[in-house]
C-alpha cells in the first residue's frame, strides 16, 4: 500500500484529505486506485483520452516519474501529485476559458 500526497486544490475531491492511501504495484496502478475511489478526481488528472494532464507532475519519493508511470512501487513509497503553477499579474482571466482547460491556471480556478 502507498500514499498519495493530494495538493490543495485537489482536495477538496478527496473529502479534504492531504493523502490517500491506495493499492497498485505501480505508479499507474496507484494512481487509478485514487480516481477509482474519487472519481471526481478523474477529470482534474487525466484527459478524455486517458492521458495524464500536461499541468500534472507526479513524484514519487520526491523523484519526478511523470513519464515512468509504469515504476514499480516499494512498500511505504510516497507519492506526489504537484500541479504546475504559471502565470503572474497581467490581464489574465478570471475564469477559465474552455478553450484553455489544459492549464494549470484551470485546475485551480475549478478547485475555487
């Protein structure tokens, strides 16, 4: 069994939990575990297509592993949803717009 460490945006789909426990033997397996369990959780990851979202980094032990997906886990290994963060001050919207929904700025502002 491993946990999932859950970024404050994200939490409030995983009934306001920093960490999930979850089964899988690998990372990818761990991680449909959390969507199984919170499906909510689904749409803020991955892509219609099944893909993780660009925005989305994953960590495991504080390693990024975001494209090795595949990794075997150990027994006791953490991991880590960190959502990438862009942007600044500006003329930015203070919505998202459908045509950005792959953003990290739309993560957040679904997470509000």
């Amino acid at each position: 069994m491993s946990k999932i460490h859950i970024p404050t945006p994200l939490r409030q789909y995983v009934g306001k939990q920093a960490s999930v426990e979850v089964h899988g033997a690998t990372v990818g397996e761990a991680m449909n575990s959390l969507v199984a369990q919170h499906p909510e959780l689904r749409k803020h990851l991955y892509t219609e297509e099944g893909k993780l979202r660009a925005f989305v980094n994953v960590y495991v032990n504080d390693e990024d592993i975001r494209y090795l997906l595949k990794e075997a886990l150990q027994v006791g290994d953490s991991i880590s949803i960190v959502p990438s963060i862009a942007g600044g001050a500006g003329s930015a919207p203070s919505s998202c717009h459908p045509e950005q929904s792959e953003g990290p700025r739309c993560l957040l502002e679904a997470a509000r």
